[in-house]
C-alpha cells in the first residue's frame, strides 16, 4: 500500500449522504479524492472546483462506458486509483407484491450490476499496481432481511456474496475486499431522494405499508450513526495491514448482525442432525481432496 499522502480515493454516489461525507472526509485528511455522480453539478456545488487532491466526473454507474471512461479519466489524472468506494445506491423499500419487474431490475441495475462495472473498470490498474483497497458498501440489510426489504436486501445480499468471492479472487494481488455494512446514519438515503416505497399497491397489504413507511419517515435524519465517523474509519480500515472481508458499522448493526449470528446458530443447532442425515455414502473430499468451496 501507498503512503496515505500519496493515495487516491474513488467514490462513486458522492454528491451527497454518506459519500459526501466521505470525499470531505478524506479531503481534510489530505488524501487526493475522485469523486464522481451521475450530475457533476452536484459535486462542485458540495466540494468546489477541481485542485491537485480532487477530480469530479458525472458517472451513472449503470452505463458500462461511462464506467471506463470515469476510470480512465481518474488514472490519467492521478496514474492510479489504492482505494475504491463503491457507495453508489438507493433503497427499494417496497413488499415484494407491490413492486414490479422493473423494479427489481432498476435495484439490481445500480446496487449490484453498478458496483461490478465500477470494480472491473477498476481491478486492471490495481492488479498492476500489486495494491488496493475495495469497499463494498452494503447495509445491515446485507445479512439480515426484513419486511419490505425484499428488493432492497437481495441486492444487498448479491454484494455481500460477490465481495467474499472477489476478497479470495484478488488476494494474491495484494488487493483486500471488504464488505461495509452500515446500520442506520444520518443521510438523506430515507428521503424521496433516495428510497422509493411500493409502486404497485395493493389493498391487502395497505397497513402493513402504511406502518413500515410511517416507521422509515420518523427514522429520517433521526439516526444515531455519524456518517463522518464511518468515514474516518473507513481510513483506519485502508490503513490496517489485514482488513476485514465484512465490517459493520453502528451500535444497532453490531446489535443485528450479533442476533443473526445468534439465530443462525439456533436453527443449526435445531436441524442439525437432518442436515448431517442427507449424506450419501460417497465422501466427495474424501475422493478428491477438496469440497466444492476449496
């Protein structure tokens, strides 16, 4: 890893909530920053005009040859990027009966399918450099699924799964993936702005909506976390020799991920004895030497 004067930051979804809290962060720390969104107006207006430690590019991280071009662009700029944020996203709040294909395919679109394109634009300069530093930024909603989360969380799951894999893929390289799974903070990411709620009502579920909504508007800018204290962490966690593949963040994340944990013991435990029951009489690693995980 590079000195951390000398390293450079890319940020996607940065124009505001929790990446505007992180390009500022990582500009008062004297890292050199790209910082990018799908409007540029956006960003001159949060951060000013471009200098020596920042570059702003509109980027719409669904649209693949933006993509290479932003990626481009940063490495002319810079001649190379140690740290990738990929924070673009929204929240699909929406019970799945009330939602629509194309809803599904729209979370998916920017949550997962962005996320890749922003890392395999970026992976070929970091594998050359024998160094980097990816944070996938999921949510709590990562690891534990809730009502109204069936969009939202699925997708956060697909990051969850593809980070673990890739942290093993990119490893010799000298490259360390991390999964950053926030509770709730103090965003906008509850506001019209960037959450959307049931685009398909239906009468069955009308109270169910109603409180799950009612529930996300009084959590608005009412959150505990600190969303310039994540970022500094994330510095901390770039700075660390091993950083975790998953890192959760806030008191009421740890709370859930801990009552995941807990809960997937139970059941274990519960239907341990059925699971062990479906075995056959061939031992696959026994014959082979491995599973099919390694």
């Amino acid at each position: 890893m590079t000195s951390t004067s000398s390293r450079v930051w890319f940020v996607t979804g940065a124009s505001r909530g929790l990446g505007a809290a992180i390009v500022r962060t990582l500009l008062d720390a004297g890292e050199r920053v790209v910082a990018t969104a799908r409007k540029r107006d956006g960003l001159t207006a949060a951060f000013g005009a471009d200098s020596d430690a920042l570059l702003s590019l509109s980027l719409d991280v669904t649209d693949q040859s933006a993509v290479r071009t932003a990626v481009a662009a940063a490495l002319t700029r810079f001649g190379r990027i140690d740290v990738l944020v990929n924070n673009a996203g929204y929240g699909d709040l929406s019970l799945f009966e009330e939602s629509t294909a194309e809803d599904v395919f729209a979370q998916y679109d920017t949550n997962v399918f962005g996320l890749m394109h922003v890392t395999r634009a970026v992976l070929p300069a970091m594998r050359a450099q024998r160094s980097g530093r990816i944070f996938n930024v999921s949510s709590v909603g990562g690891i534990v699924g809730g009502a109204s989360g069936s969009l939202y969380c699925a997708s956060k799951f697909a990051v969850e799964g593809f980070t673990e894999s890739l942290a093993q893929e990119v490893a010799p390289f000298g490259i360390h993936a991390t999964i950053v799974e926030p509770g709730f903070f103090r965003t906008d990411f509850l506001e019209p702005t960037s959450v959307k709620h049931g685009s398909n009502p239906i009468a069955d579920y009308a109270e169910t909506s109603a409180a799950l909504k009612a529930f996300y508007d009084s959590r608005s800018h009412n959150q505990a976390g600190d969303p310039v204290k994540l970022a500094r962490a994330l510095i901390t966690l770039a700075d660390a020799e091993q950083p975790p593949v998953r890192w959760c963040a806030g008191t009421d994340a740890l709370a859930m991920v801990q009552a995941k944990i807990d809960s997937l013991q139970t059941e274990l435990d519960a239907w341990r004895d059925l699971s062990a029951s479906t075995d056959g009489d061939f031992d696959f690693r026994e014959e082979t030497g491995s599973s099919a995980w390694g």
